[in-house]
C-alpha cells in the first residue's frame, strides 16, 4: 500500500488541511484585529509570542500525559476545544464587547490546547504510516498545509475587507470542528496499547533525559532555538512591518499578499524536503538554512520597494521551513515511539516555547522603542550565532544513521 492509497492517512492528512485553511485566515484577521484595536507593535507582538509560550508552560506534561493515552482521543477534544474558543471572537465582536484582553487570552487558549493536539500527533504520524514513509508523509502533510497557505491568506485578506477580520476568525472555528471529524473516523489505533508501567514524573524524566543524551536530538534541538528567536520576531512584526515601512494598512488586502509569500516560501521548502534530505546530511541542511535565514533577515531591513518584501518573506518561508521540517523529522526518526510525545514536544518546548515568544516580544519592544528594521538586526544576531554553531558541528564529521527508535 502506497501513501497515498492509504485511507487512514488520507484522513489524518485531509484533517490537517481543513484545520490550516481555518488558522491561515486567523493568522491574519487576529493580529489585524488587534492592531487595529490597539495600534501598538507590541500588543501585536505578544500574540505571537502567546501562540507560542504554552509550550514552556504545558511541554513537559503533555508529552509525557499523552504517550499515556488514546493519541485519538486527545486530537479530537482538542480540536473542538480550540473551534469554541475561536468562535468566542465573531460573536463577541457582534456584541460590541471585544477587547485586547479578549484576544489575548483566545490566542492563549488555542495555543494552550494546540501543545496537546501536537504532543498526540507528534506520534500518530509516525505510528500510522511507519518509519520508511515518515518523511513522505510530513512532506505530504506540509506541502498541502503550505498550499493552503498560498491561497488562504489572500482570502483573508479580501474576507477582512467584506466582513472584517471577526467574521473571517469564524471559518477558523469551523475547521476546526470539522478536523475533529475527520480524525474521529481514523480507523486504526494511533497509540500502542497497554496500561503505563511508570509514573508521570519517571515518564517526564524519561524524554528529558532521551533529548539530553542523544546527541543528534540535543543539536538539533540546540540550533533550533536561535531559528525560534527570529521567526518569533517575524511572526510578531509582519503586519507592523508592512504599515510602518510601506504604509499599508492591516485592512488592506495586500496583507493577504505578504502572508501568502511567506507561505509560497514554505511550500517550495516542503516539495524540495525529500530531495534536500536525500542528498544532504541533516546537520548540513540545518546550517545552510540558518545562514540563509540570517542573509534574508538582513535584505528585509534593506529594502525599500513592496515586492522585494514581498519576495524578501517568500524567501524567508523557504529557509525557516527548511529548518524546522528538518529538526522535526530528526527527531522523529532518531527517537523511539513511546518517547515520541514527549522527546518532540520537549524539543519544540524549548525551541517554539522559549525562542519564539522570546523574540516575539522583543521584536515588539524593539520596534516601538527604535524601529521595525533595527527589531530585525538585533533579533536577527541569535540566528546568525545558531549558524555559527552548525558549522563547526559539519567540520567535526557527519551525522549517525538516524532511524533506530521506529525500526
């Protein structure tokens, strides 16, 4: 049976598509919703930064709690949580009630149940489809949640003209029902059986010292944290950048326009993935991405006409993709499937949990303090010493045979 002729996979995958069609429109009528709310740089980069931060808060139990339970299950509660919680915003909105505050904390709260969405489906990838099709099959899911993202911000941003960015959050909610759904009628187990032989806290020890001792895991894990740093800022800034720099407005549809180059970027990352892994060694793959990442940071501050930002994010889509696809099917690969929730999400915990809201936040201080091309420099620096680092690990010899913990 092929990937693509596998049913079960067909629905995960469909699943995931849907449920990014939903978040690539959020992902612009939220962070338009609350500049135009506020008008603060900072206000706008704590969104990003709480996207992220319940990682820090959750990682260490959620990964360890859902290796402990029905992977299924959770990705389905999960799902209609997070549909209720988006759906607070349109209707708040429509009563004339909605505040900053509002936003934050269903930013927080989406974020919040997503680390255990993501500590289930961490594993059930690699549960459903096996070890020789994991990189197809992250690949596979990427590629179509990238072309999603081509398309769906450019709807948003057109959606946000029509019915303003609250009624646009409202598809969101509706993906995600529809995700849980889909998941519901997976039909074979994405979690082994078996009642847990340990307690939660010998279960928590475990992954970390899994992450800590296996060398591969630790480095990876390592860069990563510097890639986390200068995509929070990104992430934070995109809509500040495009009013501060070029004078257009979170109402305008060429919003929509940058958000799909950043996802076009990420999409060539995705379909160029197997080939890149096939014929680089990871550590190389990581290392030529963070220096690329760190050169197009720079061409952002540099420029001063619409489409090179436009092309200048496209580019940025591509590199930091490249790093993060990269580090997470490392991880995957070298790490054993009773660990997988918790390795993986301690890993993104530190590099998505700390990194990003990091730089999230300072990108957002940075910018209102001096400027949005100066929040880029100095967030930048962490990326660059990242690269640095991956250098001298290529010098020092390559990469082990990675795969052993899903044989």
């Amino acid at each position: 049976m092929t990937l693509w002729t596998d049913r079960e996979f067909g629905k995960l995958w469909l699943a995931r598509v849907i449920s990014t069609a939903g978040s690539a429109v959020s992902g612009v009528a939220l962070p338009v919703l609350m500049y135009s709310l506020t008008g603060s740089a900072v206000y706008t980069g704590a969104l990003a930064a709480l996207t992220a931060a319940p990682y820090l808060v959750f990682g260490l139990f959620a990964g360890a709690l859902v290796d402990r339970t029905d992977r299924r299950t959770v990705m389905v509660c999960t799902d209609l949580v997070s549909a209720g919680l988006l759906a607070s915003v349109p209707v708040a909105a429509a009563l004339d009630a909605l505040t900053p505050l509002h936003l934050l904390l269903v930013a927080a709260g989406v974020a919040s149940v997503g680390v255990w969405f993501d500590a289930a489906n961490f594993g059930a990838v690699p549960a459903l489809v096996g070890c020789r099709n994991l990189v197809r099959a992250n690949s596979a899911i990427w590629s179509a949640a990238t072309a999603v993202h081509i398309v769906a911000p450019s709807a948003a941003g057109v959606l946000i003209v029509v019915i303003g960015p609250a009624g646009a959050m409202a598809l969101d909610a509706v993906s995600f029902a529809v995700s849980a759904a889909l998941v519901r009628m997976i039909l074979r187990p994405l979690s082994k059986t078996g009642k847990p032989r340990s307690t939660l806290w010998a279960d928590i020890r475990e992954g970390l010292e899994f992450l800590w001792r296996e060398p591969t895991v630790r480095l990876f894990t390592a860069l990563g944290i510097g890639q986390a740093i200068a995509g929070g800022a990104v992430s934070g800034l995109i809509v500040v950048y495009a009013f501060r720099v070029f004078g257009v407005p979170g109402t305008d549809a060429r919003i929509g326009v940058l958000f799909s180059a950043l996802a076009a970027g990420s999409f060539a990352a995705i379909v160029l993935m197997p080939r890149i892994s096939g014929a680089c060694e990871p550590r190389h793959v990581t290392t030529i991405g963070l220096s690329a990442g760190a050169g197009v940071m720079a061409l952002l501050v540099g420029v001063d006409q619409w489409w090179l930002a436009v092309a200048g994010t496209a580019l940025w889509g591509l590199t930091s993709t490249v790093v993060i696809v990269n580090g997470l099917t490392v991880r995957q690969l070298a790490t054993p499937d009773h660990l997988q929730g918790r390795v993986n999400l301690v890993g993104r915990m530190v590099t998505f949990g700390v990194g990003q809201p990091t730089g999230a936040l300072a990108g957002g201080v940075l910018a209102d303090a001096w400027s949005v091309q100066a929040a880029l420099v100095i967030t930048a620096l962490p990326l660059v010493f990242a690269a640095g680092v991956g250098w001298s690990k290529v010098k020092a010899g390559p990469d082990r045979e990675l795969g052993h913990g899903l044989k």
